[in-house]
C-alpha cells in the first residue's frame, strides 16, 4: 500500500497547528543555544528496526485476541513495515525469524524491499521451539545441550540463519537463547555456560567477517529457576570468549524490577561492546507494553546515557542496531509500533537537548542539586513538534497514528486478509 499523496495531504490540512507548536519550541530552544535543525536532523536519521513477529497480536499462554487483517506472508509483513515507514519514515528495515521468515525467492523479497526503501535488519534464530520436522528436542536447552548431538543441530540452524540473512544483505545474527533450568541441581551452571560458550564460537566462526552476533540475555522465562545467560554480565562474557564482532543486546524488558538499566548502557558502551538494542516496556517482565509506557522518566535517562556516550568521541562503541521487540496483546499491534517508535523519537529528541558541558560542571562539583534538576528540566520538555517536524521533513506524516486512522488502514487490511488471518510468529 503505498499512501504519501494522503499523507501530504493531512499535513497540508494540520499545517497551521503544526506551525504554531513547532515555532513555540524553536523559540525556547534556540533562546537556549540549541540548534534546531541539527537536533531535527538526528531525529531523521535515527531509524528503528520492526520485527517481523510484532506485526500480528501477541497472546499470553492463557489467549489471544486477535484484531484482522494480520500479514500471512513475508510479502505482507514487509509490506506492513513499508506502510509503517511511509507513515513516520524511521521505520526503515525489518527483523526476521527463522524458520518462521525463510524468504522463498530472496530476489523477488529484495525488490519488495527495495520499493518501501526498506532493508533486513538483523536474522533472528529460533531453538526456543521444537518445529515438526525436527529431529531432536531442545527440550533441556540447545546450545547448552548435555547431548553434542543437539548442541550441534542448534548451531546448525544458526549457521542456516546466517545462510538466509546472507541472500537478503543482512548482517547481525541475533542470539537469544531459552536455555536453562527449572529446578535446583538440574543443570551445572559452570558446565553449561562453557558448552554455551564453545556452540557459539562454532557459529562465529561460520559468521562473514562483516558481521555482527548479537547476545541477547534475560533473567527468567521460559526457565524459573535459572537461565543459561541470565544478565548483562554473562553475555559479556560470551562475548570476550566468541570475538571481537559479538556484542551485547540489551532488551529493556530482560530485567529485574528497579534494575538500573541506564548503568548497564553506559558500562556496556565504556567498554564498547553493546551493539544491539530491543525498545519495549513492562511492569513485571519481558516485553509485554509499549515503549515508555510505564516509566517515561527512566526510559530518558536509558537514552540519556545512550546519546551521552554516542556523542563522546572517546567512545569506541559501534553504531546499535535499534529494534522493537513487543508483543501487542490489546492495541492494534500497527498502531502499537508507530506509538513505540513516536515515545522512542520524542525521548532520543529530549536526551539530544541535555547541555552536557553544564551537566559536565555539575557532576565535577557535586552539586546534586543542580545535576539532578537539569535532567529533570529536559525530561519537562515537550519536544513532540521536533519529531512532527523531523517527520514532515523527510516526507512522512506530522501525526503518523492520526493518518493511519483517517485512511482506516485496519479496516482496508482486513478487508484484503481476512479477519481470520494469522502471523507467523510468537
Ligand atoms: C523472548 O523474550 C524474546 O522476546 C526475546 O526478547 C527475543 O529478542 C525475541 O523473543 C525474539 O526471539
Ligand atoms: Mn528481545
């Protein structure tokens, strides 16, 4: 579907309003030094990764409730992002599960790609699930298997991930692993982290030399008593252990109440090893809500953090790969992504605006006070009009989730797929 006529067009019709916010904001900005069309630039260019399993209703393992009109297809996926992207145009590539993903005719795939100027993001491997034509159960775990046997066959299926990112011009494999146990005296934790170590050096050494591994972790789930890469620490570790192009991936949902994530960031990027980043919000765990739906203000200071050291040449972290990774049980999950990424643009806009030199100043002095309040100051600002700006620079539209509406692209959707349509997916 392609839709930017109509999205000029209510652009054109919302002008006035836009005008008298935006000019509002510049004004205060500008009084304060800052300058506007660079923090609107970096707005464009930060662009967000939709994975392909978000584009249908998630469910719990008690239901789900599905809304219509759900992508059957790769094709369709891909062709959701492309909507998505026209719509907020930071929604340029698009994360993919295997097997759930394998693309039948790649060439056909890349042109599809190609028309929505999207690209693939990372490939996702999949030994969370046993599939039906698999011949060994990853029951008790994958690349930690006690079974060579098993172990082997999850690094194949990694391998044959890299083999499918390849024809599509990806290059980061990411790693999460449902590794672990349930009950005390099941696994032996030292063993285990060592057969997890050794599995994933055998995928590395299959992985092109321009690519990246990704090494997600997460404290529980599906295991409740221990998980074979349980925190940030571990997956440094396995990191250090593989080479020099596996990096962390920090999911903002894999953490314990009250975890100080924003620490975590700023560690991993002082020693330049975070490379991938999955945006979400939860109250008790994994990546249950929208971004920034539940704790705003520690979602700035994640980004805080995030821009503080993106923007230090002393840092030697590379570029992260940014991606949603939500699962949308009650919104439309469409309209769940563009708000994800509209939280995600206004909280990168607010941390691009901390005077860091002044915070600098602060933090030198100990004056808490003073370091605290600027935080808080920027945090106060509304910068929705920079990112309705930034967006109606690069030809999207000022109100994304609004367009998406008046177009009544649900109801078109279901029309085309069916109300009974299924993503595959989680
Ligand atoms: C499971 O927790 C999970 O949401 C991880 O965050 C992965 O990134 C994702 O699934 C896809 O494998
Ligand atoms: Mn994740």
């Amino acid at each position: 579907m392609f839709i930017s006529e109509n999205i000029q067009a209510h652009n054109d019709k919302t002008r006035a309003t836009h005008a008298f916010h935006f000019l509002h904001i510049a004004e205060i900005l500008t009084q304060k030094g800052i300058d506007v069309q660079d923090v609107i630039e970096k707005i464009k260019a930060f662009q967000v990764a939709i994975p392909s399993w978000a584009l249908g209703t998630g469910g719990t393992r008690f239901g789900r409730f599905p809304g219509g009109g759900e992508p059957r297809s790769l094709e369709e996926k891909i062709d959701d992002v492309g909507l998505l992207h026209q719509l907020n145009r930071s929604s340029d590539s698009i994360s993919l599960h295997i097997p759930w993903d394998i693309p039948k005719d790649p060439t056909a795939v890349k042109s599809r790609l190609q028309a929505y100027g999207l690209t693939i993001d990372s490939v996702n491997s999949n030994t969370f699930q046993d599939q039906s034509d698999q011949a060994l159960s990853y029951k008790f775990g994958s690349l930690c298997h006690t079974d060579a046997a098993i172990r082997q066959q999850a690094i194949d299926h990694n391998i044959a991930c890299i083999e499918h990112g390849k024809a599509l011009d990806s290059k980061v494999l990411t790693v999460w692993l449902a590794d672990g146990s349930n009950f005390p005296g099941q696994q032996h934790f030292r063993r285990a982290w060592q057969r997890t170590a050794e599995s994933l050096a055998d995928i590395y050494q299959a992985m092109p030399a321009d690519w990246t591994m990704l090494i997600e972790y997460k404290p529980y789930e599906p295991h409740f008593y221990s998980m074979v890469i349980p925190d940030w620490g571990t997956s440094y570790a396995l990191c250090q252990y593989v080479g020099k192009n596996a990096q962390v991936l920090v999911d903002l949902g894999h953490h314990l109440p009250n975890t100080n994530i924003e620490q975590i960031v700023a560690r991993l990027m002082h020693f330049g090893r975070l490379g991938g980043f999955h945006f979400n919000g939860s109250m008790y765990g994994d990546d249950d809500l929208t971004t920034g739906s539940i704790k705003p203000y520690q979602f700035f200071l994640i980004f805080n953090e995030l821009v503080d050291a993106m923007e230090d040449p002393a840092v030697k972290n590379p570029p992260l790969a940014w991606m949603i990774d939500a699962s949308h049980n009650t919104k439309d999950p469409l309209e769940d992504l563009l708000q994800s990424v509209q939280h995600i643009l206004t909280t990168y806009a607010k941390a691009l605006l901390v005077d860091r030199a002044v915070l600098a100043i602060a933090q030198q002095n100990n004056d808490v006070l003073a370091a605290e309040e600027l935080l808080r100051d920027v945090f106060a600002t509304d910068t929705r009009a920079l990112v309705a700006e930034a967006a109606r620079q690069a030809g999207g539209a000022g109100d994304p989730i609004g367009v998406y509406r008046a177009l009544g692209i649900r109801k078109q959707l279901i029309e085309k797929r069916g109300k009974k349509s299924v993503a595959t997916g989680l």
